[in-house]
C-alpha cells in the first residue's frame, strides 16, 4: 500500500497505509473539505489518465498564449514608439504617416491576436468534445450514483479550466520570455526592426492572456458540457449484452 | 408498481419491456427478480431506483411517486435513497477504490472517509484501497461497487446479477453479504437468472415478456 491516494475529496497526496493507521487507531481521518478541491482531486486525477491528450492542448494553449503575449507586447512597444515619432515630428505629414502605420500595425496585431484566441479556443474545445465522447459511460455513471447535471457541467468546466491554466502558465512564461529577447535584440540592434520601443510585457498582457486562455477555454467548453449532462443514467448499459 | 410498462422505441418498431406491473414489495424485505433474458428484469430494477422512467403507470417508492419528480428529485433520490450493484461493477476507471465508493459525495459538504474505509475493511477490500478497478479481480471490483452502493446508507439496494461476472465462491459470499443488510432494515432486490442465487431471498417474483408470471 505503498501507492499514495489521491481522493476526489482532496487533492494532497497521503499514503494509504497512513491513512489506514490512523483508522484502525481510532483517529481522526479528514475533515470536510471545501468543494472545488474535492472536483479537482477528480479532474487531477482525470487529467493523469489522459495525459497524452492533456499535454497535447496544454501545448497548443501554451503556443497560442505565447504568441498572444508576444504580439500584444511587441505591439504596445511599436505604438509607443512610433507616437514618440510622431510628436517630435516637426512635419505634419510625416506625423501623420506615423500614426496611420501606428493604426495599421495595430488592426494587423488584432487580426493575429484573434487568430492566437481562436487556437486557444479550439485548442481546449476539442480536447474536451473528444475527452467527453470517449467518457459517456462515465458521466453515465456519475448520474446513475447521484451527480447531478448541474455538477456534471461544473466538473467539464473546471477541466478545461485546468487544462488552459496550464497552458497559459506556460505560455505566458515563455511569452514573457520571448518579449525580454526581442526586446534585447532590438536594444542592441539586432534584427531589422528601427521602429521598434521596448516591448514591456505590462499586467494588460498577462491579464488578457489569462482571459483569452482560461475564459475562453471555459466558455468554449460551457456548452458541451451542457450537452453532456444531459447523458441519461440508463446509457450505463448500452452495449452490454 | 402500479400499472407500469415500459417501451422503447426502436426505429421502425417498438418493443415492450415491460407491460402492466403490478407489483408491492415490503420495507425491509428481500426480493429476487427472475426470468430470461429480456424478460424485463433490469428495465423494473431501472424504474425502481430512478435510473429511468415508466412510459405508462407509476412507481411509488418510499412514499415518492417517481414518475411525478423532477429531474433534480430524481437525482437527490437516488443519491440518498438507493443502492446499486451492477453486473459489470461500472467503477471510474482512474479513480481507485476508496475514491469510488465516496464518489457520491464528492459534491457534498459532508463525507465520511471513514466509513469508507470501514466498508473496506468489512469487504475485505483494506489492501486494495489504492488500486484502480482496472487492478482488481472481479470479485473486488463487485465489492467496491456493493461499498459504493452502501456508502450512503441507503434504504433500498437494488443489485442486478451481481453474481453474473464473478465465480460461484465470490457470488456466494456476494449474495451473503447483500442478505446481511437485512439487519438495517435495509429492502433488497436482486435480480438474477440463477434459481440458487434467488432462493436466498424471502420471495421470488418471475417475469416473462415483460409481465409477471402468476405464483
């Protein structure tokens, strides 16, 4: 009984032998324990068994988040550059072609931004629209002992929850780091960019990042879980003969 | 029961399962549901404990009329009033032993690892409370499913051929184990096609096309 447990009820690791002592000794065992911990011992647990799929959307999250971060933070550093030029432009045309690049750098990042979103979306949309057709019987289980729907959709949402936290961890970690490095190379002149400032990645960006990953990733998977819960008890059977 | 049948619909036909029940089992009394395959016998154990619902009739059980709950109530009930066993045990397959008999309450405020792990020990089961179902005999895995189905003291445990997966030394303490829940108090009802295994029952109900075989 060397192998540690890991209940739906909490996510800490103990050995079950322990556990086990203190029973037969009369003790204490847990105390109640609050409720997300409980659902996240089970989508931890969820997660280690499908860890191959699990790592496969935490990378593409991981890589869409980068690629958020990067150019949200290239780009403020680019319109804070070329606004720089723009005032101490003496000429007023030549300030106004700054800032008409400016907006045009800008509406191009948005389009790269929403395809960065949209990667995250369907990244985690996927993986749980494949992670649920594989587990009916399983939710057909968790309603038959009494989960209610309610509860099924809280579980589906939390693990695509998990799933893009993970991702944006990553990714905004290795988004940061990418943004310190261009903004390194720019600052040596490195690279081809003169109209590049310094591509400072601001709380904005991680709290856009987090958004995007982590909200997007739960609301995508908001309404397949709905439809998911609606698995009937009796799908339990299907197949046996 | 009164009056329950219950169709499915196939496509282009329908079939009837069950057809005008009739049927009053008693608190605290052990039934044994048998019949051939397809008779009906899981679809009543379904209706009974809330799994699924009569498409004419109506299920009255501890005072609640089934039919009339709604799908919450249902729910609630079968997490606080019944028991189920399977035939193919139907354990999460990456949660391991102890994990699945709390499962129930894993939404709760309350829950009692101890009285799991008592259930354990009470099946024999306290060296395999870290293994996952898929590490487990058969036998095992009916006792976590049989600890599963008792670990929210339910009033009514309903078991359908509980001993259809496991050899007959292991159906046997199966079934002893299922009659021990007597003393609470606890009503009974196994379905199985095995005569032996209904005779340890106090009364034993046929079913044939889906109607009660008249004793």
């Amino acid at each position: 009984m060397s192998e540690p447990c890991v209940t739906p009820f909490r996510i800490k690791t103990y050995s079950c032998t322990d556990l086990y002592r203190q029973y037969n000794s009369g003790g204490q065992i847990l105390g109640t324990v609050k409720r997300p911990v409980r659902a996240g011992g089970y989508i931890l647990r969820l997660l280690e068994r499908n860890w191959g799929r699990g790592m496969l959307t935490i990378l593409a999250v991981t890589v869409g988040v980068a690629f958020l971060v990067v150019f949200a933070s290239l780009n403020s550093g680019i319109q804070d550059h070329l606004e720089n030029r723009a005032v101490a432009e003496n000429d007023p045309k030549v300030a106004q072609h700054y800032e008409d690049l400016g907006e045009i750098v800008s509406k191009w990042v948005m389009v790269l931004l929403a395809v960065a979103s949209l990667l995250v979306m369907l990244s985690v949309g996927n993986a749980i629209l494949i992670s649920l057709s594989q587990r009916k019987k399983e939710l057909a289980i968790l309603r038959a002992v009494g989960i209610s729907r309610g509860q099924i959709v809280q579980l589906v949402v939390a693990e695509a929850a998990v799933l893009s936290l993970y991702g944006f961890i990553l990714g905004a970690s290795l988004g940061a780091c990418l943004s310190v490095l261009f903004d390194w190379m720019f600052t040596n002149g490195i690279g081809t960019s003169a109209l590049v400032g310094p591509s400072l990645v601001t709380p904005g960006v991680v709290l856009m990042a987090a958004l995007v990953s982590v909200g997007m990733g739960s609301l995508v998977s908001l309404p397949l879980a709905v439809s998911a819960s609606r698995v009937e008890p009796v799908e339990i059977f299907r197949g046996e003969v | 029961m009164i009056d329950v049948s219950r169709t499915y619909d196939m496509g282009t036909s329908t079939v009837m399962a069950l057809d005008g029940i009739n049927l009053s089992v008693s608190r605290g009394e052990f039934l044994a549901v048998v019949g051939p395959s397809g008779s009906g016998k899981s679809t009543l154990l379904n209706l009974i404990g809330g799994l699924d619902r009569p498409s004419e009739g109506r299920v009255r059980v501890l005072g609640s009329d089934l039919s009339n709950l709604s799908e919450e109530e249902m729910t609630r009930f079968r997490r606080e009033n019944v028991g189920m066993v399977f035939q193919f045990f139907h354990l999460i397959p990456h949660l391991n032993a102890l994990d699945n008999i709390m499962i129930s309450r894993m939404f709760e405020a309350d829950c009692s690892v101890e009285r799991a792990l008592r259930l354990l020990d009470q099946l024999g089961l306290k060296d395999r409370m870290s293994h996952l179902p898929g590490e487990l005999s058969g036998g095992e895995q009916q006792r976590v499913s049989l600890a599963r189905a008792l670990f929210n003291e339910p009033d009514i445990l309903l078991a359908d051929e509980p001993t259809g997966n496991v050899d007959t030394k292991m159906g046997s303490s199966i079934v002893k184990l299922l009659k021990d829940q007597k003393k609470w108090g606890r009503t009974i009802i196994l379905v199985s096609h095995d005569m032996n295994v209904a005779r340890e029952a106090d009364r034993i109900v046929e079913l044939k096309d889906g109607r009660v075989v008249p004793g």
